[in-house]
C-alpha cells in the first residue's frame, strides 16, 4: 500500500462483551465508520445517497483482543479497482504504535444504480479518487 487513509477509532462501552473485550461483530463496525469516513473525505458531503455502491464482501482477521482503554487507528487503502467494482484493505492497530495489530480486513463494494436496481461501472470521477489510495 503507498496511500493509504487512517482515522482514529473509538472504543465504546457497548462494545465491549461479557469477555471483557471488543465482540467480533463490532469489528466490521469499525470497518464501516473507517468507509464513512473516506468517502465523506472524497464527497467534502454527508449525503449518504452519493454513495452509489454496495458491500458485496467483508472479512477480518483478528489478531489480538481489543479492550475498553484500547486507542486505536484504522487504516484503509484501496487494494484494486475494477470495472464496477472495487477492494480496500484495513488494518485496525493501535494508535500510538502501529507495529501493533489487532486485526486486518478486505472488503469488495460493488458501484449500483439504486434506482434502476442494478451494478454500473466505477465512475472515471470515483476511480481518480480511488487511486489516490491506491
């Protein structure tokens, strides 16, 4: 990855489970609020409706347990961009020493006409923005 994108993550009390650490399931919560943040970065916008795409894919490894006082960074960058498609990669680490990683995901977001019901191809607009971090 030569570009990438990073934003901190906040660990909430509802996160955590009767283990005393983060669930499993919260992880791609993370996910989520790390793609919610890059693409308001690309769109400078919170309307949800400019993002034309759908999540087709998403998998994590975890790698370590995350606990309440956990500060962490999620780094995303995009792993490949095809015709109506695209891959990113994550890594959730911690924020003061990146060497540590609590997990590592990928995800596949396929470009959609909502209201035509079906996959478009990535726009020329969207891909310049995706090769940013690339």
């Amino acid at each position: 990855m030569l570009n990438s994108f990073k934003t901190p993550i906040h660990v909430r009390f509802r996160d955590i489970d009767g283990m005393g650490h983060v669930n499993n399931a919260v992880f791609f919560t993370y996910f989520a609020e790390g793609r919610l943040a890059l693409f308001q970065k690309f769109s400078m916008d919170s309307d949800f409706s400019t993002f034309s795409f759908i999540l087709a894919h998403i998998s994590c490894d975890y790698l370590r347990p995350i606990t309440l006082d956990t500060q962490l960074s999620l780094e995303i960058w995009v792993k490949e961009i095809g015709i109506k498609s695209f891959g990113l990669g994550y890594k959730l680490a911690d924020l003061s020493d990146a060497s540590i990683t609590y997990a590592t995901g990928e995800s596949v977001q396929v470009c959609f006409d909502y209201g035509d019901n079906k996959p478009i191809a990535v726009s020329a607009a969207l891909k310049r923005k995706l090769i940013e971090f690339q």
